[in-house]
C-alpha cells in the first residue's frame, strides 16, 4: 500500500544527480473528479466575463457552478480514495508549517492533496458558494437590489479568481520544485512515485 504522504525532507538544492530514482507512476485522481474539476474551471472563467452583457448565460453558469459545488461535496465523502475529504482536518492544521518549509525548498511527498494544495481546495470551495449563492439570492424578488447581497457577491467573485490565479501559480511552483507535471496529472489522474535507491 502506497502511502498518502512521503516525506521528503531533502531541499531541492541537496538532490544531486548521483540519487538514483526509480519512479512508476499510481492513480490518484478518479475520472468524476479530473471532469469536475475542469468543467469548474471553465465554467467560473465563462461566469467571470459574462455578467452584464450576457445576463442569463451568467444565470445558468452560476447554477451550474452551485451544482458542482454541491456534487463536489458528496464526491468528497463517497468518491474514491483521494478524493475524499477524510484528511482534511490533518492537511489543514499542517497547512501553515507545510508553507513555512516551501521557503526553504523543502516539499514533503504527497500523492493527493499537500496541506497547501487543501487550504486552497476549502478556500475555493468556500468562495465559490458564497459567490454562487449570492448571485442566486441577487435575482430573487427578496434580494433584488439589496446592498449587501450585491457586494458579497462583487467581493466574492473577485476572491475566486484571485484564489485561482494562486492556485495556478502553486500549481506550477510545486510542479518545479518536483520535477513533476501536476497538470498532466490533472488530465490523466496518474502521478509519479519516486523510490530513492
């Protein structure tokens, strides 16, 4: 059994070419997820420039973008292994020293999500819903026009992208700093285990 963390405690400068590596590769990422996760993203890309000049295509994106919120919660209790969100709590509480330890270069060795790579999925979960829930209450007869709905909606809005401008950046950090195509792994749900000989 493949272990869910393998600490690598090494910095990216102490790797030599001497190390000898045998690396296969293991699945991590379900095929329900790697779809929801890109059918998420181009969705909140097409929500991001569509209000105000097309109002009911931003509609039903925003309904759509609540679907998969909704269906990335029950994914995250009865989808497979990696997907579920069993070690949240860990991941999360470990989060602040995981990025303290990527100052120096040091990773660790996940085969799911990283601390970071969590504090991100609950932060981006978190400000899609607030921002799809607002934009839903916001064409309401109730919440028409309300101040405060509107605003959280702009600011939530806002904090998405922001959080998925980060998010690619991490992404392609930790792929750097690996040696490993995260974004390829994304697409084929397989990723690379390294075996120091």
């Amino acid at each position: 059994m493949i272990d869910e963390a393998v600490p690598d405690t090494r910095g990216a400068s102490d790797r030599t070419p001497v190390d000898r590596i045998a690396s296969r590769t293991v699945a991590v990422w379900d095929l329900p997820l790697r779809l929801w996760h890109w059918a998420l993203a181009a969705s909140i890309l097409a929500a991001w420039f569509t209000p105000t000049v097309y109002d009911r295509l931003h509609r039903i994106l925003g309904y759509t973008v609540l679907a998969f919120v909704a269906f990335r919660l029950v994914w995250g209790f009865c989808g497979s292994r990696y997907s579920r969100f069993r070690m949240i709590g860990v991941r999360l509480r470990a989060a602040p020293g995981y990025l303290l330890n990527l100052r120096r270069g040091i990773t660790g060795r996940y085969i799911g999500l990283n601390p970071a790579g969590t504090l991100m999925l609950v932060a981006l979960l978190l400000s899609i819903a607030v921002s799809a829930i607002t934009g839903a209450m916001s064409v309401t007869v109730t919440f028409f026009g309300v101040w405060w709905v509107e605003d959280t909606h702009h600011y939530s809005s806002d904090a998405v992208m922001v959080l998925v401008v980060l998010h690619v950046l991490g992404v392609v950090l930790m792929s750097l700093l690996q040696r490993e195509n995260l974004i390829r792994a994304m697409i084929t749900g397989r990723k690379r285990i390294r075996h120091h000989q």
